[in-house]
C-alpha cells in the first residue's frame, strides 16, 4: 500500500512540477513592450492578468499608446490555450471574408500568421499575429481604417522576442 501512496505522490509531483512550469508570469513581458507604435507613445501603466483554472493557466498584457493627433492603440499580448482570443484566432485564420462593413483576412507578417478583421466604415478594427502557438499579439483601434496603416502597426512590435520569452 506504501508502495502505491509513494507513486501516486511522485506522480502528482510532477504534474504539479510540469504545470508549474508551463505557467507564464505576464510582468515578463513589460520590458518587451515598444516605447511607441507608429509614433504613439505609452499612455499609462501596462495591465496584465494571470489566470489559472482547472489546471490551465493564461496571462495577458494591456497597453495603452496614443499620439497628439487623436489616434490611439490597445497593445495585447495573450498566451496560453485558453486565453481569450486564442481559439477564435484558430476560427478566423481558416477564412477569409468580405462584406461592405468589414473585411477578414489571412495574412502573413514577418513570418508570422496573422489575421486582420478591418471595419471599413471606422469601427474597431483588430490585427491578431500569432507570435508563436497559443502566444497572440493583439492590437485594436478605431483610429485606422486602411488595410496597409494597420499592418504599419505591427512594424514596432517584436514578435520574435515576444515568441521566445514563452519559450
């Protein structure tokens, strides 16, 4: 009977030592947020979330940036399975639409897959990069509603580094 209590107890050890270690703190992304974005400067302190839940666990970070002409940027970075936006990201990346209101597609930026929902009457627009699976870099605006100046946004943003701090 000691036998099997010892087992047990070394094999809840290393789910506890795995899920543990798969936990992401979202303070580590602080110093990987861009100073501006497009010329919008930080308008605030970040925001960020750790989650965990039934064994699952997510982290977020929030960003403000704005410039003197009235443009603004929320900045997000989302990782785990279920962090929000993660599963629809799955969803959306499997098509592409257009309508006279907006317009969803497929890209690729810098390597990355990347979906832009655009509102082409000036809504809230979004660009979703997946940095690496399950790690998502949002960026949501009303201030543009072309195609190419929201693409522009992700230029100042650093995927790469972002993707190898979840590593």
């Amino acid at each position: 009977m000691r036998k099997y209590i010892t087992i047990s107890m070394i094999a809840l050890s290393f789910v506890l030592a795995s899920s543990s270690a798969n936990a992401f703190d979202y303070k580590n992304w602080i110093p990987l947020l861009p100073e501006n974005i497009s010329g919008m400067e930080k308008q605030g302190d970040p925001s960020g979330m750790n989650m965990e839940k039934s064994g699952q666990s997510w982290s977020a970070l929030r960003q403000e940036y704005s410039d003197a002409d009235g443009n603004d940027i929320r900045f997000s970075i989302v990782t785990g399975s279920n962090g929000p936006g993660i599963k629809e990201f799955e969803t959306m990346q499997q098509f592409n639409m257009e309508t006279p209101e907006k317009n969803v597609k497929t890209l690729d930026i810098a390597g990355h897959k990347a979906v832009l929902e655009l509102n082409k009457k000036g809504g809230k627009s979004n660009l979703l990069i997946s940095a690496q699976e399950e790690t998502l870099v949002v960026i949501d605006t009303t201030s543009f509603d072309n195609e190419d100046d929201i693409i522009s946004l992700a230029d100042d943003v650093p995927l790469s580094e972002i993707a190898d701090s979840v590593d």
